[in-house]
C-alpha cells in the first residue's frame, strides 16, 4: 500500500509524483511542476519507497579517518650487545696506532689511525694534533669495551700538521660497579719522517699488520715523555764524542771484532726487525747502504780487515759488493773469506 513520501505512477494515466497526503481512498500526488493531483490509491503505482530517516541503530558505524591510515611502524626492539669483560681488562691499556693501507707502497701509501681499547671501560675520548696554529679536534666519541675504533685516514700531505698528538679521555662502567680512574690526557711528538721507513712498522699484538704504535695507557699508568735536561744531553754528547775519538771503531748490532777481523752481518734479519713488504731491489738497497756505511768507518784505517757475511744465495749481493769496492774503494782489496769458518757465504776486504 502506498504511502505519504513514496514516489509513485498513475496506472492508467500519464504522469506520477510523490504522494503528499492522502484522505479515505484519494492520494494527493504533487508532480514535478507542484500541482497536487487526486488520484485513487488504488491506480497508484509505488516507484520508490520513501526512505526512513536511519536511527543510530540503523547507520552503519561511522570510520575513524585515522584507521585508514597505515599503522605506525613499530621500531624494532635493537639487541643489545652484552659487554665481555676480560679477566685483565680491570686495567686499562690504551694503544694509538697508524697502519700503513699498503705497506708495500710506503712512499705512496695513506694510513689508518686506530685507538685500541684493551680494558672493561668505556672511554669518552678526544683525538688531537697539534700544528703551528694550536691544537685541532681530530675525533670524539666513546670506544666500548675491548674494541678499536678507526679515528681517520691521512696521508703524507698531512704530516706537517701533526706534529704532535695527543689522546684524552675519562673512563667509566654503564652497568656495573666499577674502580674509578683518573682522566687520562697524553702527548706525544710526532716523528713524520717515521712514516717513510719500513722497519718504523712494527708486529703488534692488536694487529695483523705492521703498526707504527703508541701506548697510552699501559696497566693503568698513563705515558709520560721524560723531560730533557739539555745541560746533561750536552755533556753526554761531549763525553760521546770523546770516547768515539779515542775509539774510532764503533761496535754494531750487526757488526763485532774477532781476532784484529771485524765481521759484519748483511743478512736482512740481522738489519731489520721485519721484511714485511719489501721488495728484493729494497732488501738489496739496504744491505748495500750498511755496506757502505761500514766502508765508510773503516777507510781511514789502514791494515784493517772486514769480513762481509752474506750467505751464498745466488751470488747478487757479493757481486754488488765487489761493484762498490771497484767504484768507490780503490785502496782496498777483497777475497773469498775462511771456507772452513764462513763457507762459500763471506767475503773479506782489506784495507790498504
């Protein structure tokens, strides 16, 4: 049956509208121009409902604008790394180091400053050099527990600006009782021409590569450089130099005096702590300098004889001997040393 508010058709007439009231059996339809006309409810052809306004039980819930948002990402919980400490570690050992990135190529080569931290503390430290302008802050940060941190990487160009290097810092426990340490602060002068010598970098302990290494702190006691008396660096100097002329011959590591005959060693080993990149032609270039530095000392001294122990090898280190002795010491003679106290690895040069 056809109601108030539905929107109705005539059966058998042209023309609808919607039903505006109704009285017995007569529907009043107002059309689309405004005029009611009666129609029997009856001949009334219902088109559409009309619509209940909806109660709060009828609309469907209402969204939250924000719930069609993507949900806020969830920060991922970090694992925290437990902290080992070391049976040692109570006692603080801090080391500055510079690695070479290729040894091989040290005059063309940049490096690596590390600070190591050996000790169960965290160090809040400052990384400085020191230059004609004053000191300049290289690195801050704090370093964990028995790590190394890489400070920065320099090369040659850099040099003149650190002529002197220092580390400070405090040291402290986050989550454990702990000793308090004193703040550390440690300067060293910093020697550039270093940086060009292989046998400067050296095997440590905290490395797989030769280091040129500095200790800062070693089992709790900060480095200290000792002071220099210049009135006493003067006389020992003095007292050298005197001693060097009433004795000319100086003794060497590689070098000792066995019956009147001076013996020089030119193995490698003997010269040098490592051969860690070094080339055959840097090895050769060595020897020879120590040759003619021995030369050097004795050519003045005439009826003084010097054994050169070389070993056998292939012959390419004697052979550059006899080429410097030809070239540079013509007053000398050389000859196969004792077979039965060198071998075939010595020879012998004579000075005249």
């Amino acid at each position: 049956m056809a109601k108030i508010g539905d929107k109705v058709r005539f059966l058998n007439a042209v023309g609808g509208g919607v039903i505006s009231r109704i009285e017995g059996n007569m529907a009043y339809v107002t059309d689309e121009d405004g005029f009611d006309n009666p129609v029997f409810l009856r001949e009334c052809v219902v088109v559409e409902e009309k619509k209940e306004k909806p109660t709060a039980y009828d609309r469907p819930p209402v969204e939250n604008p924000q719930s069609k948002l993507s949900p806020a990402p969830v920060e991922a919980k970090k694992e925290e790394i437990p902290v080992v400490e070391t049976t040692h570690g109570n006692k603080m050992n801090v080391v500055l180091a510079y690695e070479p990135v290729s040894l091989k190529h040290i005059s063309s080569t940049s490096f690596y400053a590390y600070l190591v931290n050996d000790s169960n503390y965290y160090l809040d430290f400052t990384y400085l050099t020191k230059d004609d302008d004053g000191w300049h802050t290289r690195y801050h940060g704090v370093v964990e527990p028995n790590i190394q941190v890489l400070l920065e990487k320099f090369g040659y160009e850099q040099l003149p600006e650190m002529e002197r290097v220092a580390v400070q810092f405090i040291a402290y426990k986050e989550k454990s009782a702990f000793e308090l340490k004193s703040p550390v602060s440690v300067e060293y002068k910093l020697d550039g021409t270093k940086f060009y010598k292989l046998h400067s970098f050296k095997d440590n302990e905290y490395f797989d590569n030769p280091v040129l290494a500095f200790t800062i702190v070693k089992d709790d006691a900060p480095f200290k450089e000792i002071p220099i008396d210049a009135a006493a660096l003067q006389e020992a100097m003095r007292e050298k130099k005197s001693a060097e002329n009433e004795t000319p011959r100086v003794s060497q590591k590689s070098e000792k005096r066995v019956n009147k005959v001076f013996e020089v060693d030119l193995h490698i080993s003997a010269l040098v702590d490592t051969t860690a990149g070094m080339s055959n032609s840097d090895m050769l270039r060595l020897q020879l300098d120590k040759f003619n530095e021995t030369m050097s000392r004795h050519i003045k001294h005439k009826g003084d004889s010097i054994v050169f122990i070389h070993g056998k090898g292939e012959g390419v280190l004697r052979k550059a001997i006899l080429d410097e002795l030809k070239k540079k010491y013509k007053n000398c003679t050389a000859q196969d040393a004792s077979f039965r106290e060198y071998g075939f690895g010595a020879t012998l040069v004579k000075i005249h």
